[in-house]
C-alpha cells in the first residue's frame, strides 16, 4: 500500500517490558495488587508492553460532519495490563494466551487503512470492485485488500483502546482466569497513550 510503503517506525524500545508488581500490605483488606482479600486471595498485576506488538494503519480522524484529518499514517503500540488471583505456584496464570491475542489483534490490522463503521459522519459503500468511504461530499475509493473495517466511532486510540479491550474480555481462555482488572493502552507516540479501563463487579 502506497500510503504506508513509506513509513518510518517508531522505536518505542528494545527491551521486552514485562512488569509484575507484587507490594504487601496487610494493614489493608482489598484486592489491589500486591493485598490480600477478604478471603486472604493474593492479588497480582502483570503488564504487558513488547515492542512486537505494533501495528501500522492508515487513517484520518473525524473532528465533524465537516472536518477531518488528512489521510496519514501511523505506527501504534498495544500496551495490557491484568490484576488477578496469584495462584500457589507463584503466578497469575499463563500470560502467553494474552500475549498471543495481544499479536494477533496486531496482525489483524498491520498495513491497513481503518475505517470506523459507527462513525456518524462516515458513510462506507462497495461500488466497483471498491470500499468507498464517503465524507461529506467527498468519496475516497480504496482497494479492499487494503482496508479494515472496524466497529469504532472514530479511528483514534481511545477508541481502539476499547475495541482491544473487549476483544480481549471475550476471549474464551481468558474468562475463567480470575481477572478482576483490565487496563488497554494504545499510544500513538512516544509518552502519548489512549487507556480503556475495565473492573469486574467482583472487585
């Protein structure tokens, strides 16, 4: 694809970060990482922040049924963290299923132009042999090989913060995990992050 043959990548870091934070406090009942519960579970948090997952998109940001970005690309970065039960063997639980989704959901879209499908100033039509996106009076023809669609109100980090954060929730290997807490950073440059956030009823 023309638009992201290009591109340059942002070195976001060499080094695999992988951080479990683990601070006792036992003047305090809860279920913050590091505490015990109520019922004297430990509780543990994991971040995941590999420079392998990243992505590179082509899109444009809706500001209006008016105004709108310029076609651009950009090199995003999939940050998770997780707050669950430490089981007896030291661990929250195995973490490669969520580092494994964590790239997947990367592949997914890498070198593709995204489109929000909920956006409502966007209209998206077939016609050709191609996906158009149509705006405000302007049609921008792309080749489907190239484009993805995606349930999103804008192509901007909060919200792809939040579709990675669902996508994750509802990954079957993951519901029986004990996950009371799930934290989805998107960064579009370096110290510049969209966050979803999400706490189950249990926490």
């Amino acid at each position: 694809m023309a638009l992201l043959a290009g591109r340059v990548r942002v070195r976001v870091s060499d080094t695999l970060r992988c951080r479990f934070t683990d601070f006792f406090n036992l003047s305090k009942i809860s279920k913050e990482p590091g505490t015990l519960s109520d019922d004297k579970t430990r509780y543990g948090r994991i971040e995941i922040a590999k420079q392998a997952h990243n992505f590179s998109i082509g899109h444009f940001t809706i500001f209006s049924a008016t105004e709108r970005e310029n076609l651009h690309g950009h090199n995003l970065q999939l940050v998770c963290e997780v707050t669950a039960p430490v089981g007896e063997n030291g661990l929250l639980f195995d973490y490669g299923i969520l580092k494994r989704l964590m790239q997947q959901m990367c592949d997914e879209i890498d070198e593709q132009v995204v489109l929000p499908t909920e956006s409502p100033f966007l209209n998206i039509e077939e016609l050709d042999g191609y996906i158009v996106a149509v705006f405000n009076g302007e049609r921008l023809p792309f080749l489907p090989r190239d484009v993805t669609l995606l349930p999103l109100r804008n192509s901007s980090v909060e919200e792809f913060s939040w579709f990675f954060l669902n996508r994750i929730r509802a990954h079957p290997d993951l519901a029986d995990q004990g996950i009371i807490e799930l934290i989805v950073k998107v960064s579009s440059s370096p110290g510049q992050f969209g966050t979803a956030r999400w706490i189950s009823d249990e926490a």
